[in-house]
C-alpha cells in the first residue's frame, strides 16, 4: 500500500480519539507482509486455503513442503495442476483441501480468476470474483484484499477479532452484529482497511 495512502488514513483516523491513541501506541500500520513471498494473489489464495482450519503452526509446515515443490517457491496455478495427489499429500494436504487448491489453480488458469482486470473493479465485485473459488470464503477474499491488493476499504466483519476490537474500543456490553460494525464504522469507512489493522491490534494486546 503507497505510504501517501497510509498517511490520508492515519490523518482521517486521528481525528477519532479512540484511534488516535491507538496510532500513537502501535505507530504505522504494516499492511505489507501478511503473505510474504507468495506469487501474487494466486500465492495468497493458496496460503490462505493452507491455513483454513488447522494452527499457524501446522499449516506452516505443510505450506514450506509445497513451497518447495515450485521454482523460487513461488506456487504458480500451471505448476500446482501438474502435481500428483500424492505429492500434495505428502506436504500434509487433506483431500478436501487439494480440491480447493486444485480449483483455485483451474480457475486461475482458464480465466476465471483474472487479476489483470482487478484494478478495474470494486473491493464487492472483487470478492465475487474471488469466491467462486471453492473453499474461499468472504473473509479469505477480505484478507487478501487487504494484504495482498491493498484495499482501503475493507471491513472484515466476518472476522471474531475485529468484533472483539469493536467491543473493546466502543465499550459495547456484547459482541457486535456485521450491521452494527457497519453503522459504526460509517464515520471512517473508507478508510476501514487501516482502522481494522489497530482493531486488531486492540485485540493483541488482550492476548
């Protein structure tokens, strides 16, 4: 994300005391590196497949055994699709994920997945596009959209730590509804995907 960008955020955001205390503690945000080294949005897709429902810890592991399977380990959707099913066993994969990765790579491949035309869209339609995949959800495409194509915009509403965020810094009895984040947020939305990095942040540090 272009640092000008980050700034117009951060000076929207401090005008709201409750982030610009958070600004002040965590400093710039860092919306560059949650998948380091992946190939793009293709490698971020399948990151983000690899971690689905096992620990970091886990899916790690099996993501550095398939990275290795790749020139430079930088997964490509021509290189996966030639791959055996025992090969993706053999990094750890359950067959239900290397159907997700394999149709990842079919959709990548044939053009359903078109990331040349991404800078043409909006983050909705993008998410449209994205989860035609199967086993990619709304808060997979939400990831990569902040991570990975550095949408502003991004409210991942689906996600149980920003509702923990949103309850600790609007002092809410209860966890809040998607509708409620949306009203809420309705100040600062479009600069949602910054506010959500220091709600995380907000959440960190209860941890």
């Amino acid at each position: 994300m272009e640092t000008h960008h980050f700034s117009d955020s951060l000076s929207f955001l401090a005008k709201y005391p409750c982030f610009k205390a958070l600004i002040k503690k965590h400093g710039h945000p860092d919306l560059s590196d949650y998948f380091p080294k992946t190939g793009g949005v293709f490698g971020s897709i399948v990151r983000s497949i690899t971690y689905q429902q096992i620990s970091g810890k886990a899916a790690g592991a099996i993501y550095a055994r398939f990275a290795k399977l790749f020139p430079r380990k930088t997964p490509t959707p021509d290189r996966l699709l030639k791959l055996s099913e025992a090969q993706l066993r053999a990094c750890g994969f359950s067959t239900q994920k290397i159907k997700y990765l394999r149709d990842a790579a079919i959709k990548f491949s044939d053009g359903t997945i078109n990331p040349k035309r991404f800078p043409k869209m909006t983050s909705e339609e993008i998410i449209e596009h994205f989860v035609q995949i199967h086993g990619v959800g709304v808060w997979t495409a939400h990831m990569v959209l902040i991570f990975t194509l550095h949408r502003l915009d991004i409210l991942p509403t689906g996600d149980l730590a920003i509702r923990k965020g949103f309850q600790k810094v609007y002092r809410l009895k209860s966890l809040p509804s998607p509708a409620e984040m949306e009203k809420l947020a309705r100040p600062w939305r479009a600069h949602a995907s910054v506010a959500s990095w220091y709600l995380w942040r907000v959440v960190d540090e209860k941890k």
